[in-house]
C-alpha cells in the first residue's frame, strides 16, 4: 500500500465532505438537532457526512474496518481501521461559528499511519502518513520554534459533560492563562492539533477525548516534528482520552504544569 496515493485519496474524500458540510449549513435550522447526551448534539448532517466519507472509503481499501463517531457503520478491521470524526465541532457548526473539521485517520493495527484535518470554512487540508512530511494545501508544514510557555500561544478544549475534574481543570486553566502570551478554545480538538502542527498554537492540552476527535491530528503533529503525550507522558493518547499536543520545545514545562494537577 503506497501511504502516499491514499492520503491523497483521502484529502479529496474529506473535501467532499466539507462540501456537503458547507452547503448544508446554509439552510441548516435548530429544529434539526438531536441531542445523544448532555450537550452532545448531533443532526443528520454529521450522519450523512459519515456515510459518504465510509462510503468512499470502502473503494480506497475494502479490507479495512471503521471506528466512528456516528456509528453508521459497524466494522472493525483485522489489521486496518479508519477512524472518522465527519464534523468534529458540531456545536460550532450548529451556532453557526466558523470552526469546524472533518477528521479522517487510518491505523494499522494500533499505529497510525495517515491522517487528515480539513477546515472547511478556511479550506484548509492539513495531512500527513507515515514517514512523510507534514502539508497543508500542499505545503510543508512545521511546528513553531517557541522555546517558553511566556512566548507561546496556547489552546485547549473545555468539558462540555463529565464534569467531575472541572476544578482540577480551572486551576490547570489558570496557571497557564497566567504564564502564556494567550489561551484559546476554538471548539475543534481536530483543529486545534492541525494548528499546533502548522505553529499557530505552540501547545495545546485537553481531556474527555475520543479517538476519532484526536486521530488525525496525532498524526500530522508528530508527523511536522512536535511531540503528543498523555498527561503522564505517555505516546499512548488514543485510548487515554487525554493529551497534550506541543512543539517540542515546551513539552517538558507544559507537561509538569499538567501532572501538578492531573496526576
């Protein structure tokens, strides 16, 4: 399998996507949301975006099986699995607010191997596979050279259910607010790590993830030189559901303000 012409392939699936996104969203209406929790809204535009991007994918390799977040499709895959994320910042789309992504990642057994973040509102393709480089529209992309947490921007995501760790959070929160040169939450943790990876946020850090929310972007982030770790240091970030994303250069700092009050 050459990961070159797949991730190719995938990049123009997760356009089309966008697109469906992007024209829906002009006659997209309130009375379309679905709710599958506590401020976990879903519509069937998040459903059809995953159904056509499975549907897509099954042409690219029919062998493999699918982690998704919608669940159209139950399949899992002896050695390859994609996992998608059709609209990860649901809330923003529906609020109308300009930041939203699809994710698409394919892992083999339990290593990724290619991964896409399309913003669609910017027209954005962030990508990588293994080995490669890391692009956007075609160009390399790298991790910024921010050696302090005083020089750097940061972001993170706030817990929208589970709200058991909020005060750890907050205090987590407030340390950092007080220490970098900003701290953003734009809603998209697909997002979020295709700018890490590209060095408009020098770090980023949230919990209560998802596979597909963080696959994709795991990726392409370590794929432009930067590091993604648990919150103990750990490479495993998938199933943690926690991590934290960075440059490189300030993962050491970042990562002792987060076992201060995580661990």
């Amino acid at each position: 399998m050459q990961l070159e012409d797949l991730t190719q392939k995938v990049t123009e699936i997760a356009r089309e996507a966008g697109a469906f996104i992007r024209e829906q969203r002009k006659t997209f209406t309130p009375d379309q949301i679905e709710f599958k929790g506590l401020n976990d809204l879903v519509s069937y535009v998040d459903k059809t975006a995953e159904q056509l991007i499975v549907a897509a994918l099954l042409l690219v390799l029919p062998e493999a099986g699918f982690i998704t977040e919608e669940k159209t499709i139950s399949r899992v895959g002896e050695r390859y699995n994609w996992i998608i994320d059709p609209l990860d910042g649901t809330t923003n789309f529906i609020h109308g607010l300009p930041v939203y992504s699809v994710s698409i990642a394919l892992q083999d057994h339990d290593e990724l191997v290619s991964g896409v973040v399309y913003e669609i509102n910017q027209d954005e393709c962030f990508y990588a596979w293994k080995g490669s480089d890391a692009y956007l529209n075609g160009n390399k992309i790298k991790v910024s050279t921010s050696a302090r947490i005083n020089a750097s921007l940061l972001a993170t995501g706030f817990p929208y259910y589970d709200f058991e760790k909020q005060p750890t959070y907050i205090a987590l929160f407030t340390e950092l607010m007080q220490s970098c040169h900003g701290l953003r939450r734009l809603g998209s943790a697909a997002v979020d790590l295709a700018y890490t990876a590209c060095g408009r946020f020098d770090g980023y850090y949230e919990y209560n993830l998802n596979p597909w929310d963080v696959a994709a972007g795991v990726l392409i982030v370590r794929q432009a030189g930067g590091d993604v770790v648990n919150f103990k240091g750990g490479d495993e970030v998938l199933r943690s559901r926690e991590l934290l994303a960075t440059n490189g250069k300030i993962t050491g700092e970042m990562l002792a303000a987060v076992m201060k009050h995580f661990i």
